[in-house]
C-alpha cells in the first residue's frame, strides 16, 4: 500500500459547508457538529450578499475552530469547496452542505474509524424533507450500494469507489486529497461527481460503514431538482468525463451508464441531444449498444417535434 506523504494537522476533523442563500437552515446543519477542540469548521458563502454579522452570529462554538470565508466570485459550490480544502488543517475532511445535518452520534462513530489505516470510510444516509422532516426517496441508490457491499469484497468495493459519487457521508482523508491534487470541477451542475470518484479510484484501502451518519434534505428550489437542457447537459458531460478516467485506471466494467442522460436530455429536443451525441464522440463514451439505442431516441425525437414524421 502507497504510503501518502506527511501533513501538518491542527484537528482531527475539518468539516467543509458550502453556502449560498441558506442562512435560516445553516444553524440547523452547524448544531448537529460537536463543540470539540480536534474539530474544525469551514463555513464557505459563495457571494449570497447577506451581512457578514448574520454568519457571526451563529458561531456558537467554544472548542471548535469555526471559520466563516466569503468569497467575491460566485462560481458555486465546487468552487467554494476547492477554497475549503485551501484552509482546511484536519487529518480528514468530511462535506456537510448547509440544508444537510449529522446524525446524533455521528462523530462517535468517526472516532472509531480515525485512527484506521484506511483512506475512505463510507457510511449510509437518510433522506427527508427539510421542512417536515417526513422520509424523502433521495439518495436511495447509493444508500442501496451501501446496503449490499462488503468490505472484504473487491468487486463490491469497486462498485463503491465508481458509483458513489458524492462527497457527503464519507471520511475522506486529508493527505490523500492532497498527495493527488483531487478538487472539485467548478462547474454549475454535478460539480462533485469527478471528485468523489478519483478520491475512491486511489483511495488505497476504503471501508463501508452500513450505520446512518448523515441526513439529506430535499427543497424544491434545490439544484439537483434543475432539468433544463443547460443543466442536463452540464451532468452528462461531467458523467462522460468521470467514464474516461474510469477507463484510464483500468475500471471500464464499473462506468456509470449515459443512456439516462440521454434520455433526460432527448426530452429537451432535437439540439441539446445532438450537443450530447457530439460530447460522447468527443469522450468516446459510446459503444454499438449505445449508437443503436441513441438512434432509436433521434427517431423518437423527429417523430415528436416534426408533424410531417406522424
């Protein structure tokens, strides 16, 4: 196993929260962290405009360094994360995102874990409605890849590190992040998805924890609920990239499939699935099965938007 270089650590925990415009559910996500001296907190606002006292005000921490940084840009939340990692000081990172919270005892089950060998530890999620707090269907596939995969099994591990895509919900451990330069695509939509996958491709031993540790909450208004062609598109195309490197480290059985995209994509109309046939021959994302299933979705989509094909 590659041993990763030496850093220097002030915490055992750095906890980065993306913020833009939440700041009424951001004290709801910041109680559920424990005031402990080995925890840091990154909370990172992506130019919301609001009153840097209102951020102040929440930082009710006594132990635990809590940091508020304001960036100028508004590039998104990949961006605003990249500027975590810039500050973060602990020994392993763990994403919380500011309408999200921990479980009660979450940190309980991150200290048995700190001081193993591995570079990733997964854990499952529950998924709720943020202002009932009634049981929401989100995230059920990669609670489900939890679900079924042993640790001690490489092929369920593998389909671990390629699929599970997000950054929350995980122990990832600082030095890897760093020793490989893995940060996050500053791109408005699927921003995570290449992120999470290099850090389980060289994750040298990963762990998976099947208990709940974290908490996601569905919002209407939220941007994984954003199905405009511009959005689509931005999603398959990061899904395509995250496909090429999966190919480059010798893990082509574990790509995700495009076919869903497309097919999200071919309900736009005939131009943005045309800009997506054109991505996929650029990221050689496609094989014959794909080819003749695209063509199937091109005759679906003449028939539907031209009369003279009915």
């Amino acid at each position: 196993m590659k041993k990763l270089p030496t850093m220097c650590v002030k915490h055992k925990y750095t906890i980065i929260i993306p913020h833009f415009n939440l700041i009424d559910l951001l004290p709801r996500a910041l109680c559920s962290i424990p005031d402990r001296p080995d925890v840091q907190i990154l909370v990172v606002d992506d130019n919301s405009g609001i009153d840097e006292s209102r951020f102040h005000e929440l930082n009710t921490f006594r132990q635990a360094e809590c940091r508020f940084i304001f960036t100028k840009e508004s590039k998104g939340a990949g961006y605003v994360r990249n500027v975590g990692l810039a500050h973060a000081s602990g020994e392993w990172l763990l994403f919380l995102d500011a309408d999200d919270f921990f479980e009660d005892g979450a940190f309980s089950l991150f200290d048995v874990h700190a001081d193993s060998a591995n570079d990733v530890v997964y854990f499952n999620t529950r998924s709720v409605y943020s202002e009932s707090l009634l049981p929401s269907p989100r995230f059920g596939t990669y609670n489900a890849y939890i679900d079924f995969a042993q640790t001690d099994n490489i092929h369920h591990q593998n389909i671990i590190r390629a699929y599970h895509v997000v950054p929350v919900a995980k122990m990832i451990r600082s030095a890897l992040v760093h020793a490989h330069n893995i940060r996050f695509d500053e791109v408005p939509w699927g921003n995570d998805v290449f992120f999470a996958t290099q850090v389980g491709v060289k994750a040298s031993k990963i762990a998976i924890e099947k208990t709940v540790v974290y908490v996601v909450t569905e919002r209407e208004n939220s941007l994984v609920k954003q199905f405009s062609a511009e959005a689509l598109l931005c999603r398959y195309k990061v899904a395509l990239r995250a496909n090429q490197y999966l190919r480059s480290v010798g893990m082509k059985s574990y790509q995700n499939t495009i076919l869903f995209h497309l097919k999200r994509i071919a309900r736009c109309g005939m131009i943005p699935f045309v800009k997506a046939l054109c991505l996929g021959f650029k990221y050689r994302g496609y094989n014959l099965h794909t080819l003749y299933r695209s063509s199937r979705m091109v005759k679906h989509i003449l028939h539907t938007y031209n009369p003279s094909q009915r």
